[in-house]
C-alpha cells in the first residue's frame, strides 16, 4: 500500500535492527485518514471472504479494525490485555508475549460476542514474532469460530511470524511489508 | 443523541448502581457505524472552535477520538496507561485512578506530539467521577496546551465529575447523560 510506505519513510523512525517507531501515526497518534484508507485496504484484500466478525487487541488494533468494521458493516471485537471488573467471567482467553515490551499478557475475549460459527477476519498493527496473532487464532478456535484472514497494517517481514502462520495455512495480508531496515533506509517487500 | 441513547437502553446493562457494562458497542465490541455517527456529532457540537489535536485515553476512547478525527481531519493522540519500550523519556504525565476497575494508572503523552499552542478536544468513552479527564487535562496543561472542549460519549450524570468539572468552567459535552439507573429503566437528561 503506497500511502503507508510513504507515511512510513516519511515518520516512522528506526530505533533498532528491529524496533520501527510509527507512534506518529499508528501506535500513540493516529491518522484517521490514513487508517481509512487502511480500512478500505483491508476490506478490498478481504472482499473475496464472508466474514462475521473483526477481532483484534487494544489498542495500537483498534483504529484499523474499527475502519474496516466501517466499510464492511461488521462488529469489531478488541480483546482485552487485562481482565476488567466488568468483564465477566465468560472468558476466552489466551498468553501473548511482547518482546518490543518484554510483558507477557493474558488476552482475553468475551464469549458473549465471539461465537461458535463465527467467521473472523483478525487484525493488528504489527507482525513480528506472530505472538498477538497466535494469540487471537487461539481465542478464535476456543470459540469454535474460525479465522478467515488476518490483516496486518505492518509486517516485519525480516522476523519469523509472517512467514510462520503461511506456512501453516493461515492467510496473512500485511499491507507494508519491511524486509530490512536500518536507520538510513527502509526497504520494503513488492507486493501486488 | 437520540440514536446513542436508544442502543444503551436496547444493549446496555446495569451491574450495579454505579456500573453500567456497554461492552456490546463501546468497551469491548465496537459498533463502527455508531462511532462514526458519534464522531459526527462530537464535530457538530464544537463547531464552534478551532481545535489543532485530539486527545484520548487507551482503549475504549480510540474508536469515538478517531472518528472526530477523520471529520475534523485532525490528528488523534491517544495517551497510555503504561510506559512502552517504544515511547522515549519524553513524556508529559498524570496519575489515574479507575473506579470501575479498581487500579491506578500512570497515563503518558509523548511530548512529539501535543505541543504548546496546540487546542485540543479531549474525547473519553465514560464519564463518572471525572479522574481520567483530569489526568488528560493535566497533561494538556503540562505541555502548555489549552483544552477547549471535552467530550464524552457517556456521562453518568449521578455521579459528580461532570458537574466538578463544567463548575471550573470546563467545556464538557456528553452525547448522553444517565441521571438513573437500575436493572429495570435508564433515565437520561434531556438536552437541546
């Protein structure tokens, strides 16, 4: 996607071999028009799937998941990191490890909203490691519902998750795609 | 907002006296259109001033904040209540407590982005005793921002923060106020 690679170069800010800073416009400021056209992105990959459902974790997730949500018509679900007094007890749950931030976290998902039957496009900011993603895979089988997709708005396609999930089947569409960076340059993946 | 106050009385539950769970359109899942009418009317109600930034609270306030955004075209910052590896030292913060949840947080703004100068429409999901807009207030008063208006999807009018705060002279605009509630009704104050 053009518009992001360009936003990317422009503001994103390379701070090790494998940290990219987007906090300008994705992960602490967010561009509304940009996430937009990141939803109506997603939406034009995905239009070959029937999907009931979108589900990602907050929060970086929620902006993206919530402009698809828009142009499909569709719920979005943002699982929780930590259980809330008003969360109930009818939970799906699941541990994801961040290494950007060396926290593990429990997710977790109510079963009120995410159900059997379900046909779930997952969808995040970043793809790493494939933590978050295996996360929300397994909170999506819990509920007997099934991932369609997984949208990723950034891929770094240097570390192993991306490549991880295809090779198991799981149908990833990252819409920038970093295959190297350092702080002079970032090189990323041709796509069609 | 007539159509906002007709999905809390459809979906909405009351738990408890003070706690009333939306997760169903705004804590947990997210009805996109919903936001985008609220964002909608969040922009009719400070038509009237000219605001350079955005500024909301992790998770719940990122779907309404962002949807301003995208009308007003204006940038969305979305504080944190926890320090990440990927935001630097440079931060403007306050402490928060939540009531419903029970826990203190620190919530964090990157000096990047809210600037001096910068007016700014602080947007939250929930407005019961007024700690998390004090917290994001304090912040655009340490960054020598000026806050011209808050708004809030909804206040709980029974509780005391709306009224504190509008008493120091803040601009608070709640798309809808519950002025009681039990299991059985939901009365929401009428306003122009």
């Amino acid at each position: 996607m053009q518009s992001l690679e360009n936003k990317i170069r422009e503001v994103g800010k390379v701070l090790s071999p494998i940290v990219l800073k987007v906090d300008a416009f994705l992960n602490h400021q967010i561009d509304a028009a940009l996430m937009k056209a990141v939803g109506e992105e997603f939406a034009a990959r995905f239009s070959d799937v029937k999907a009931t459902k979108i589900l990602t974790l907050e929060s970086s997730g929620i902006a993206p998941a919530t402009m698809l949500g828009l142009v499909l018509g569709l719920p979005v679900i943002f699982a929780r990191k930590r259980k809330s007094l008003t969360l109930s007890d009818n939970l799906l749950s699941a541990t994801v490890h961040s290494f950007t931030k060396n926290v593990t976290s429990e997710i977790s998902v109510s079963r009120d909203f995410l159900k059997a039957g379900d046909q779930v496009i997952i969808i995040d900011d970043f793809l790493a490691n494939g933590e978050a993603v295996r996360g929300l895979l397994s909170v999506v089988e819990q509920a007997d519902a099934t991932a369609v997709g997984v949208g990723i708005v950034i891929e770094k396609g240097f570390q192993h998750g991306g490549k991880e999930l295809r090779e198991k089947g799981v149908r990833v569409e990252s819409l920038a795609i970093v295959d190297s960076m350092d702080v002079d340059h970032i090189t990323f993946r041709q796509q069609d």
